[in-house]
C-alpha cells in the first residue's frame, strides 16, 4: 500500500517485486528461487529512530491499522524468511510473502 509521505520507500518496495519476478523467470533454469518477504509493522528499535518520542503513539496507530492488532516480532519475520530459504520452500519461487498482521488485505 502507499503511504502519504513514504513515497520513496514504496517506490523501493516496487522495485523489490519487480526484480523479484524477473528473477524468477531468469535464473529458475539455473536451480535459484527467488522470493521476497514484505514485513508490516514490526516492534524493532527503528521505531523509536523514527518517531522518537511518539514511538507510543505511532505503535498504537499501527496496531489500529493491523488487523491483528498488534505488532509484529522480529522472530516471526525471521521464521517466515526461514521457510521460504528451507527445502519446505523448494516449490515456492516468485512468491512476495506478506508477514503483516493482515495489514495489506485491509
């Protein structure tokens, strides 16, 4: 989703999906999967970097907008990272896995 004043970093993120898919195609020949994981809100100190003293309310702002209500762990982002990189993964290629709390089907 595009955020107001985020411009670039989903401009970035667009980028992402594109190389991703491309990927997918160029080197599925040669054994490699391409995939990419599309992390919400996550309680990491970048947080408090940058939104410093409203860190609380803007914690509670992303909990609203998360459709489970909470933020997410770095554990759980890394657990999905994990899987798509583990032989679990060996048939997934292309795929942008969203571990957002449901915040992007909102």
């Amino acid at each position: 989703k595009g955020i107001p004043i985020y411009s670039t970093y989903s401009a970035t993120k667009a980028a992402l999906r594109s190389f991703v898919r491309t990927w997918t195609g160029e080197f599925a020949g040669k054994g490699i999967r391409t995939n990419m994981v599309s992390p919400g809100a996550t309680d990491t100190p970048i947080l408090e970097g940058q939104f410093g003293a409203n860190v609380d309310a803007m914690k509670d702002q992303f909990k609203a907008m998360t459709p489970m209500g909470r933020l997410g762990e770095p554990e759980e982002i890394a657990a999905a990272a994990a899987y798509l990189a583990s032989d679990d993964a060996s048939f997934v290629t292309g795929l942008e896995l969203y571990v957002d709390g449901g915040y992007i089907a909102r």
